[in-house]
C-alpha cells in the first residue's frame, strides 16, 4: 500500500485462491472503531483506510488469509452511518508477515455482502462533495 490521499494501486498473492487481488480503488485514510467477528471470536480494530471494496484494520491478534469476516462500523460524518458487512481477509501484515511497515499491524478485508446504500455511504465519506 501507499501513503497519500490519492488511489492506491498494490497487487498482493496472500489471497488463499493465489489470485491477484487489484487495489485501485479510491481509499482514504482514517481511524475508525470497528467491531468484527472471526468464527467465535468478538473483537474491536481500528479501520486504517477505507474503500467501497474493503478496508485495512489495525490490529494485534491473530487472523489467516480467508477467514470470513462480519464487520460493523460508523462512518461519522455530515451524514453519519451505521455500515454492517461481511467479507473476508485476503492479506495479512502481522508476525512474520509484517512487511508493510508504514502500516500497524493488521489485516485486509474485502467487503462481500455489503447494501448499495452503505457503499454510498463510504463512497461520500471517501470522496465528498
């Protein structure tokens, strides 16, 4: 990943199905609470940067590559919004694997069920006006 408020463009193999993921999308830097869960474990992160397609969560725990992921978070802005959903980690930046030091440690999710209206919702937050 790179620093800036501009796109992002990072292309990784730590995905479980060895496919590239592609990173292009618009995201911007922020500090958000977010709660998940990762099979029966409830824990709280912090969203480092945000896009429509997913997000980078700091966090010191333990996660692998695939794990399905259920997240909840607030985007506070002039419209706040509660976002609810699901995806999965597809690349991790902890132990052995913390190669991205610009970054905490912490884990990619990309979104996979998640309401048109809550990508609207960080769509604004990332790029207002």
């Amino acid at each position: 990943m790179t620093s800036g408020d501009g796109p992002t463009a990072t292309s990784t193999q730590d995905i479980t199905d060895n496919q590239f993921l592609d990173r292009r999308e618009v995201r911007v830097h922020c500090r958000i609470n977010v709660q998940f869960r990762l099979d029966n474990l409830n824990d709280y992160g912090i969203c480092w940067n945000l896009g429509v397609q997913g997000m980078y969560v700091a966090y010191d725990g333990v996660v692998a590559c695939g794990d399905a992921i259920d997240l909840s978070f607030v985007i506070s802005d002039e419209n706040p919004a509660l976002i609810e959903s699901s995806g999965r980690v597809v690349w991790i930046n902890t132990g052995n694997n913390y190669t991205h030091k610009q970054l905490p440690e912490g884990f990619g999710v990309e979104f996979e069920t998640i309401s048109e209206e809550a990508k609207s919702a960080i769509a604004r937050f990332i790029q207002p006006g």
